[in-house]
C-alpha cells in the first residue's frame, strides 16, 4: 500500500511538472492557455451546438442566418417574454429582482463614436462612421498582433494591450508603451479616469501613470485560502475605484488601500470570471453558476444561473439588464425575473463562444464571438463576418465602443468568393491521391482534437486529393480556414510556425490562395 502511495505522489507531481511548464512557456510566448487548447476544459461538460436553454429562448424566424451560413441582417419580431429560473439571493437573506442603477435617457444627439474590436494574431479591427479600418503589427500601426484587450480612456486614447505592452491611439498616431508586468500574459486591461493604465495578469494588476510601471502582488488583493495568482479581469469606476477580480475573490483598491471581499461575504464559495460596472459605478461579478452584485456598498446579491458554467464576459445596461458571454453556451440575458439564452440554434447569435460583450451609450450590444460579430439594436440583430464586412479576422476576443458609437450601422454586404488549392504529397514524396482535405473556419488545437476536428465546424468542406496529389476548394467565403488531412486511418492537422496552434490560411475575395504541398503522414 505504502509502494502504491508513493507512486500515486510521483505521477501527480509529474503532472504538476507538466501543467506549470505549459503554463511557463505559454506566459513566455504571450499565447493563452485557451489558445493552446482551443477548447476550454470545462467545455467537455457541454455541447456548443445544443446548449441546454434557460428560461424562455428566442426563436429563430425563417430565414435567419446561423451558424455556417451567410450572415445577414435580422429582425427578431417574436422576442421572448423571460420566465424566472432562479430567484437572486441575498447574502446572507433573500431580495427581490434586482432594481436598475440608472434611467435610461434617449441619446439622439449623442455625438458618433468608434467600435473596436481585438484578436489574437490578427490585430483589430474597428467601425465609425467612415467604415472599417484595420490596425496590425504588420502595418506599423500597432505593437503586436496578440491583442488580448481593448479599452477606451476617458479623455477618448484607445488602448489595445498585446503580447508586448500596451499600445496607445489618439485617433491620429498609436504610442507604444512596453510591458511592465513581467512575463506573463495580460488578462484584462482598464482606463482610470486619471490616464493611469491598468493591466492584470497572473499573480498581479499593474498600474502605468505615464512614466513608469508599479505592480501590485496578487496577495494583497486575494484572501486567506484563496492564494491562486489567477487575475481574472479588471473595471475602474468613475470615481477612480479600481475593481479587481481574482479566481476566488472580489477586491477594491481607492489609491491607499485594498479591501477584499471573500466567501464570508458571498455567503458561499464562487469562481469568479469576469466583473463589469453599471453607470453608478456599482459591480457586477459573473462566476460559473450566476451574477453577484453589491448592493448599498454592504450587501451582495446573487443572481443564480447554473447554466453559465463557463462565463467569459459580463455588461449590464441602462434597463439593469445583464449580459453574460460564455464559452460555449451562448448569450444569456437576464431581465424581468429571468434568464433569456440565445444561441446560434434559436438566434441570429453568429457563434455560440461569446468572448466579450459591450454596450455603449445608444444601449445597442456589441458581441464579439470566436466567428464573427453580432450587434443587437432592440429587435434588430446585425450580423458581420469576412465575408460581409471589412475584417481582419472572424475570432474576435474584446470589444469596446466610444462616446455613442457609430451613428450609423453599416448593412452587410456579401462578397465575392474565394478559392483555396495545393497539393498533398506523402514523406516520400508520392501524391497522396485518394486522401481526404478537410477545411474549417474555427480555431483547432494542433494536439487534442476528436477523431474528426472539423466536423460540424463552421464553413466545413472536405475534398479528395486527385491522382497527381492537387486538390482544390472552389468558391469559398473569405475567411481565415484550418487545413486538415485524413490518409485512411487518422486525421492530422496541419502546425502553424510556432508548432503549437494550427495553421491558417486566409481566402479573400475573388483571390486563390495556393497554400503549396502539404505533407500527409
């Protein structure tokens, strides 16, 4: 029994050994531990394509667009009426539905805006009223294409935090600002009302006033018991009070001192994801199974919602609203008692892995998701993706709007079609005739996959490679497409230079693009 045990402690240290070496050379090369995998664990406990809903779901109209398909334009004229699932409770007593912070007001003459949206590898990508531009490493005009957050300040600068610090845009010329955080890769990024800029990041929130870099040590913010180092997000009131939180708990730091809110509080255990203010400055903390929110400064409120599972964004509106991202499962919308889900099945909803979620001042919602972008404006949904719209990328990871936003939507456009060929050789150098090329437009992992990576994925083609080993995709919608090849008896995926994600190839419109030979093991 002894000899067992001791064994049992070899193999999870090993394990151990492993888990912080993939986490060191991911916190090196600037990659998320999302991008390695693709898939985030939890999501192995849920369908993307068959979400269970919550409450009341939207049903899709006839001729709504949905995953895989042309996005278009779409009004949802049946919006459901929510159905409480969960009453919110108090910590430690119950309350009742929770009451807005704010009126909403009409903003007609609201001055126009900007909407921008960031990627990992691409750069971003932004709307205002003169159309869709584009900022990239490769262009000059930003420091790196891991753009893991955006952030609009008060006094209007945009800023993108990337893999190599922060980049700052005064609507004319971009400002680098190097990383003083150390190694690890951002997680969130907020503007003070001061110009002071701050990141968090494992084990940490940096704080940069303009000149130089100041680190606050995730234990100062994080409670007894609940020592992890995982910086999840950051907000920053109006007031300058700056929230932060951590995998285990919620903390507030007024220049001087941090307070920090734990289980006690809550009155239970939670893992906390993301936060986001409402316009009185009040938080809103999303964790796996629900909202928690500070009511009065003193007491908090839970919003349960055991569904969320997975959560990876969070806004509220004016109407007291909350909007929550997940991975996986959706858009969930909590209003009038209930949780609304929306998601690709039963929704113009472009993709079920809401990254972020965004609304700006004319109370429109802005949904970056890992195909595409959704803007909700009451019962109008609009739908853009590559082959609609100027973008530089379909997997967007942040969003953020100035001032109202773009006065003006652009109204989709389809474009041209693309095409994609090459030719597939074995080590030998043989055709590889009879072999099986399969592409697809969402994200894989170069390592753990199903047997079939690309099945039901969107934009799913498969075509057999010819006698002479050339094969060919005819009219593609452009997009940036994952190559994958199956010899007979297993599938692989073809590696990106960095060998740990998949490789990606983009079609443009009306353009081939001959990716050359692919070797088939």
């Amino acid at each position: 029994m002894e000899g067992r045990s001791q064994k049992i402690i070899v193999v999870v240290l090993l394990l151990f050994g492993v888990a912080f070496a993939l986490l060191g050379y991911l916190a090196f090369s600037g990659l998320d531990i999302e991008d390695f995998f693709s898939t985030s664990p939890l999501s192995l406990f849920q369908d993307e394509a068959t979400a269970t809903p919550v409450g009341e779901v939207a049903q899709l109209p006839p001729g709504s667009s949905s995953q895989g398909t042309t996005p278009t334009r779409t009004r949802v004229s049946n919006t459901p009426t929510a159905t409480p699932t969960s009453k919110p409770t108090l910590t430690p007593t119950a309350t009742a539905t929770p009451t807005p912070t704010a009126t909403p007001t009409p903003v007609p003459d609201m001055p126009p805006g900007m909407a921008c949206f960031s990627t990992i590898g691409s750069g971003m990508t932004c709307l205002d009223d003169t159309g869709w531009r584009s900022f990239t490493q490769g262009a000059g005009t930003l420091g790196g294409d891991n753009v893991h957050d955006v952030v609009f300040c008060p006094d209007g600068r945009l800023l993108a935090v990337h893999t190599f610090g922060v980049g700052a845009f005064n609507g004319q010329v971009w400002k680098e600002y190097s990383k003083g955080w150390g190694s690890s890769s951002p997680e969130a990024l907020a503007c003070a009302p001061n110009g002071d800029i701050w990141v968090v990041h494992f084990e940490g929130a940096s704080r940069f006033d303009g000149k130089e870099w100041q680190t606050y040590n995730s234990r100062l913010f994080e409670s007894d018991g609940a020592v992890s180092g995982l910086v999840e997000d950051i907000a920053v009131a109006p007031d300058g009070l700056v929230w932060v939180v951590t995998s285990g708990n919620v903390a507030s730091f007024d220049g001087n001192r941090w307070r920090v809110y734990a289980d006690k509080d809550f009155g239970g255990t939670y893992f906390f994801d993301a936060i986001a203010l409402d316009a009185a400055g009040n938080p809103w903390v999303a964790h796996t199974n629900g909202v928690l929110t500070l009511e009065d400064g003193k007491t908090w409120v839970n919003y349960v919602n055991e569904k969320l599972l997975t959560v990876e964004s969070i806004a509220v509106d004016l109407s007291g609203r909350i909007w929550v991202g997940t991975f996986g499962r959706g858009l969930f919308v909590y209003e009038d008692g209930g949780w609304i889900t929306y998601v690709t099945g039963n929704s113009p909803l472009v993709h079920d892995r809401v990254y972020d979620v965004f609304i700006d001042s004319r109370q429109r919602a802005w949904v970056a998701t890992e195909f595409g972008i959704n803007v909700v404006v009451g019962q109008d949904w609009f739908s853009y993706r590559m082959d609609n719209a100027d973008l530089v990328d379909n997997s967007f990871r942040a969003v953020t709007v100035s001032e109202g936003g773009p006065a003006t939507l652009l109204e989709p456009v389809e474009k041209a079609s693309g095409s994609l060929s090459g030719r597939a050789v074995f080590e030998n150098g043989s055709p590889a005739a009879g072999a099986l090329v399969e592409i697809c437009a969402k994200r894989l992992n170069l390592y753990l996959f199903d047997a079939h990576p690309c099945l039901d994925q969107p934009l799913q083609q498969s075509v057999e490679v010819g006698a002479n080993g050339d094969f060919a995709f005819e009219n593609l919608p452009a997009a940036w497409y994952n190559i994958t090849v199956y010899n007979g008896e297993t599938w692989s995926i073809l590696p990106s230079a960095n060998g740990i994600s998949a490789l990606r190839s983009q079609v443009l419109p009306g353009e081939n693009n001959y990716i050359g030979e692919l070797i088939v093991k």
